[in-house]
C-alpha cells in the first residue's frame, strides 16, 4: 500500500507530526526489500515511538513497516519480520513456554526499532538471546550474526551505517508459562508511576542515562518537573518524559529538551545525549535545535 501526502501524527507515539510526500506500507519481506531497492533514499521506521516527526512534515519517502508481523516458531527458535510489536511477540512467546522477550511487554516498539535501538527494560535486551538478523545493506540482503550487530547501550551497526532490519532470529529458553506471565505481569505493575502510559501521547525516555547515573534523576534534581513548553510539559511522575497536551507541536518537543538539557549542563557540566530520533527537514530552526541538541536527523542519515 502506498499513501501521498500523508498526515502521520496519528501512527507517532507522541501524536506530532505533519505531512510525509511518500508513505509505503509493505506487508512481506519480500514487498519490502524490493521497494528498499526502488526507493534508495527512503527512511525506514516501526513504530513510531520514539522518533519525532516534525510538524512541519518530512518532503521525502518513509517506509512504515508495521503490517508486516509473521512469525515462525521452530522449537526454541523464532524468526519474526521487523514490523511486529514487541508486546505480540512476547505474548506469542509466553503462549508456547518461551523466556527471554518478557521485557518487551510493556512498550510499543517494533522488532525492527528495538534491534535498531537494542531496546531493553527489566535486565533484559534485545540482543540478550538474538542469534542473527537479515539485514539490506543499500545494494543487497545479507544475513548478519549478533556479533557484527556492534550492540552496545541504546546503539547497533544499523546507526552506524546504512542497514535495514528484514527479521531478525532467536534462541529463547523453554520456561514455564505461568511464570513467564508472571514475569510480564510484573514488568507490567512496574511500568505503572515509573512511564507515562501511551493514552498520554510521549516517546519514551527523551534522554539517554549518563555513564553511572540516570538522566531522570539529575533533571528532576533541577527542577524538571515544573518545565513546559507550548503544549508540551514534563511529566509530573519522572523528569526524563515530555507529555503532549493534545496540540504540542515538534518546535515546542525541542524547544523545552532545550531548556532541560541547558539547565542539567549548567549546573553538573553533563550535556545529555537524546534517546529520542527526530524526522523533519522543512524547518530551519528545528533542524538547528537538532544540531545543538545532538539529535540524531533522520534525514541526514540512511
Ligand atoms: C511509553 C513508552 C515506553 C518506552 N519504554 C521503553 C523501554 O522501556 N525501553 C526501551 O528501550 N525503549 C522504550 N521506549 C522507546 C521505544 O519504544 C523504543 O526505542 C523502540 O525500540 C522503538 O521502536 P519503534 O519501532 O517505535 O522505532 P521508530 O521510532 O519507528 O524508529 C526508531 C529508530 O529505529 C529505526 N528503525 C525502525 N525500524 C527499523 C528497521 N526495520 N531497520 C532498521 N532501522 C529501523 C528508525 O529508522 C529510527 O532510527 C518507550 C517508548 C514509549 C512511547
């Protein structure tokens, strides 16, 4: 499926977004790596949840690949596409006794985005029990193994250079399924106070933890909780989200990260690095705001 100047704020997390000149929506691998091949320059995103769109739009190609959610069982093994969310993944594993995706219960991201992002919560990881994963690499499809992911905090090769994730491969461990539900369950009940849920539009964490400390804990040390922007604030329960109140635009998102990350480096000398991605390229400021604030542009990516 193929969509023209499409509004994406509905499909973003954080419920911003403007227009994008092209949308595609594949529903195979094979659908998607063949548009990678006729569309170069196209940005390849899950989710949504945690890339920020610019409310100005994007005049470029994005490759949503969110329909695309098969799923292969095979022992203690999966192969699932890039598109499935995490949540369906670890219920589909709960229900045949497999552990190691429990973590992935109780936030919204893709396969693709969670390997991109080595996502985690709860001493668990993506990479933790990934054996490989079925890479486009610009020209072909190749199948890289988990050492040649480069997985490190919030980082794998895919932001290093161009390569998009098609399925990735795991080994899970045999487990029994009430206490794997009880594990979610409680990764679940933790959730809960720790990060806003999704009926308050956010994008997760927007700054990633310093070496030994946690972004949260020095913005709430600064007064972070009482800062808003336009129609975005802080969240009352943990300094590291930022809320839309229904109208928040992506000029207001950075204009207060601004303002957080200025006063958190004004009074410990520790210049936060954003967790949160950003898309956009209409607007000159935001694209300056990006550049200070260390933001990774999409745009000027793969
Ligand atoms: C309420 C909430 C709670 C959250 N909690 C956590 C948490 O506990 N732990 C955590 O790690 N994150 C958390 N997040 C952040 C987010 O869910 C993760 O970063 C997730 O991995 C992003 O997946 P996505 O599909 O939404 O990625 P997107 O936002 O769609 O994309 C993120 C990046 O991944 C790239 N990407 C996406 N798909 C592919 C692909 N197929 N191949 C190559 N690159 C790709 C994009 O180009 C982009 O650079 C939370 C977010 C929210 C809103």
């Amino acid at each position: 499926m193929l969509e023209n100047n499409f509004n994406i704020k509905s499909l973003t997390s954080f419920k911003i977004g403007g227009k994008v000149r092209k949308v595609y929506f594949p529903t195979s691998v094979d659908e998607f790596a063949e548009i990678l091949k006729t569309e170069p320059d196209a940005k390849v995103f899950g989710n949504l949840s945690n890339t920020l769109v610019s409310s100005d739009g994007y005049d470029g190609v994005v490759i949503l690949t969110t329909k695309m959610c098969n799923v292969d069982f095979s022992g203690t093994r999966v192969v699932a596409d890039c598109g499935i969310k995490g949540p369906k993944l670890a219920q589909l594993a709960a229900a045949k006794g497999l552990s190691g995706f429990e973590f992935m219960i109780g936030f919204p991201g893709s396969l693709g985005g969670n390997v991109c992002m080595n996502a985690s919560a709860n001493n668990q990881c993506i990479s933790d029990k990934l054996v490989s994963v079925l890479c486009f690499d610009g020209s072909e499809v190749k199948k890289y193994t988990k050492a040649q992911m480069n997985f490190a905090y919030r980082h794998s090769v895919c932001m290093d250079k161009k390569l998009i994730v098609l399925s990735a491969e795991f080994e899970l461990e045999k487990a029994d399924i009430s206490v794997i539900n009880e594990k979610m369950d409680m990764n679940l009940k933790f959730r809960k106070g720790h990060q806003p849920s999704l009926a308050l539009p956010n994008c997760g964490s927007v700054f990633k933890n310093p070496e030994g400390d946690s972004a949260g804990r020095l913005l709430d040390s600064v007064g972070a909780k009482s800062m808003a922007f336009g129609g975005v604030h802080v969240w009352e329960n943990h300094a590291n989200f930022i809320i839309n109140d229904n109208d928040g635009t992506s000029l207001d998102v950075l204009l207060l990260m601004d303002k957080m990350s200025s006063v958190v480096e004004a009074e410990y000398g520790i210049k936060l690095i954003p967790e949160v991605r950003y898309l956009g390229g209409n607007n000159k400021i935001e694209e300056e705001l990006c550049e200070k604030l260390l933001i990774e542009s999409i745009k000027n990516l793969k």
